[in-house]
C-alpha cells in the first residue's frame, strides 16, 4: 500500500526556515515531518504528540473546530 503525505499549509521548516515546504506522513504509527528543501526529518511517536498538545494549553481551553477528511 503506498503511503499517502500530504503538504502541511503555511508551515515553516524549524531548520531552513523555508516556508511551505513540509510534508507529513505516518509510517507505523509514527508521524514523520520532511522538509523537501533541506531534508530536515522528524518523526513524533503517538506519545509524544498528545503530551505536547496537552501541555500547549489548559484542559479547559482546548475547542474542536472541524475535523479535515482527505478524500
């Protein structure tokens, strides 16, 4: 099966400061982040993705805008 990445929009790159230029994509349950200027790579494991958004803002604060469905 082929991996589907997608572009992240008005992201810029922690390391050529390129902007528009990250791709996301998950591969066994881990998110991988690329720059495709630079080659920057980072990936994030399902743990740390929920500890970092939990600890950005207050229980109370977080609201569910929408949810994006790829088709």
């Amino acid at each position: 099966m082929k991996t589907k990445k997608r572009f992240i929009a008005g992201a810029n790159c922690p390391n050529c400061k390129q902007s528009d230029s990250l791709r996301v994509w998950e591969e066994n349950q881990i998110e991988v982040v690329e720059c495709v200027e630079c080659d920057y790579v980072e990936q994030k494991t399902p743990q740390a993705i929920e500890a970092r958004s939990h600890s950005s803002s207050s229980p109370n604060s977080e609201q569910l805008i929408g949810i994006f469905k790829p088709e």
